[in-house]
C-alpha cells in the first residue's frame, strides 16, 4: 500500500508512481462544494492519476461521502 499527502491542487502522479485506486480528501473545499471551478479541476487531476475503478471519498458526513470521479 502507498500513501502519499498533497494538496489537492497539486495532485499529480511522480515518476515511476503507479495510479492509485483509492482517494482520501479531508477538508478540501475544491470537492465539498465550496469551491467548484477548483473542484472541476481536481476532480481532473484526480481522474487522472487514478484506475479506471478507483473510488474518491471526502469527510463530510458519517460514513465518508463518495464522489464520482468523472471519465471522459
């Protein structure tokens, strides 16, 4: 298992990184509805370092909210 910390902005893959399946987001307004022109651009960013079935959670509830990670 890899983890890795990043500002969602700034969410790219590194050299030699494989695509992550799963997604963590804590406290991102870009994905909580507060910023939502940023939220389309992460939401990219995150669609395009992960699987084809990976799965985006955010805090904002209990259990976590799921999110879809839009594919062209």
């Amino acid at each position: 298992m890899s983890v890795r910390h990043v500002a969602a902005e700034d969410f790219v893959l590194q050299a030699q990184e494989e695509p992550y399946e799963i997604v963590f987001a804590v406290r991102v307004g870009a994905l909580d509805g507060r910023h939502p022109e940023t939220g389309q651009r992460v939401l990219q960013r995150i669609a395009r370092a992960t699987t084809a079935d990976a799965r985006l959670f955010i805090d904002g509830g209990d259990p976590l909210r799921e999110l879809p990670i839009p594919r062209p």
